[in-house]
C-alpha cells in the first residue's frame, strides 16, 4: 500500500508541475483536472472514501469543469498576443525553490505530536451539518462567486463576438 501511495503522490505531483509549466492555458486545466483526481486517490488510499468523493464532484466536477468553460468561451480573448511562456519564469523557479526549502526546513525542525483517536461513528452527519449549519454563509458565498465568475466570463465573450 504504501508503494501505491507514494506512486500516486509522484502522478499528483507531476501533474500539478504540468498545470504550472503547460504553455497551452487549455493543457494547464487538463493537468489541473488530472491533479484533483490524484488527490482524491490519495484521500481513497487513506481511507477517506467521503472527501475522495467530495475532491472529485466538487473539484472535478464543478470547478475544472467551470474553469475549462471559462477558457473555452474566452479564448477569443487572448489572441496572437498574449504570450504562452512568461519571461521571469527563472525568477518564479528561484522563488519556488527557496519557498520549498524554507518550508522543508520548518517542517523537520517542528515536531508534530500525534495520537491516533477512533473515528465517531456519524463523521458524515457532522460534516453535513456543518455545511448547512455553522458554515452554510462560507459554502453559500463560494457557490455566488463561482456563478458570478461564470457569468462575468460568459459576458466578456459574448461582448467580443457582438
């Protein structure tokens, strides 16, 4: 199991390496796609089969699916001009790597005390009611703003063809 594991951790990774570095912005969400589904078999290897479920139909389902048709009906947008590799891709690379290193160095410097405490028997029902209970406002305000990135998308399109 743990070779499984580490094998899907090194797909997850790639995958989210190709999101950043992909110079088609269609290939980057397909990556994208492909590192929200690693991490939803990471959340199944661990035996956390509710929120494997909940990576792939809020993740894959909704977002990728909302940000691929934001591309698509943008597209138009970007045109010839808008360059496919950035120029400070090098400074980007640097900053990434010191940010790594300097999280690296605080995770092996912090030790982590863990006790392994039984899991309730209505997990379920308490994440439940904590999404219609003490953060519906949170879930329902990222639910307006998803819709309302949908929709100023949707526009910026239709204006450009009108």
């Amino acid at each position: 199991m743990p070779i499984i594991f580490l094998l899907l951790a090194v797909v997850t990774v790639v995958m989210a390496i190709g999101t950043v570095v992909a110079r088609n912005l269609f290939h980057a969400a397909l990556f994208l796609v492909g590192a929200f589904f690693g991490v939803a078999s990471l959340y199944a290897t661990l035996d956390a089969g509710f929120l494997a479920a909940a990576q792939i139909i809020i993740y894959i389902g909704a977002i990728a699916t909302l940000i691929i048709f934001a591309i698509m009906l943008s597209r138009s947008m970007m045109g010839r001009e808008a360059g496919a590799l950035n120029r400070q891709w090098l400074y980007a690379a640097i900053g990434a790597l010191l940010l790594f290193v300097a999280l690296a160095a605080l995770i092996l410097m912090t030790t982590f005390n863990t006790t392994v405490l039984p899991v309730p028997q209505n997990v379920i029902y308490q994440i439940g009611a904590g999404f219609v209970g003490t953060y519906v406002i949170p879930f329902e305000v990222a639910s307006i703003l998803l819709v309302a990135a949908l929709v100023g998308a949707i526009m910026l399109a239709r204006e450009r063809h009108q």
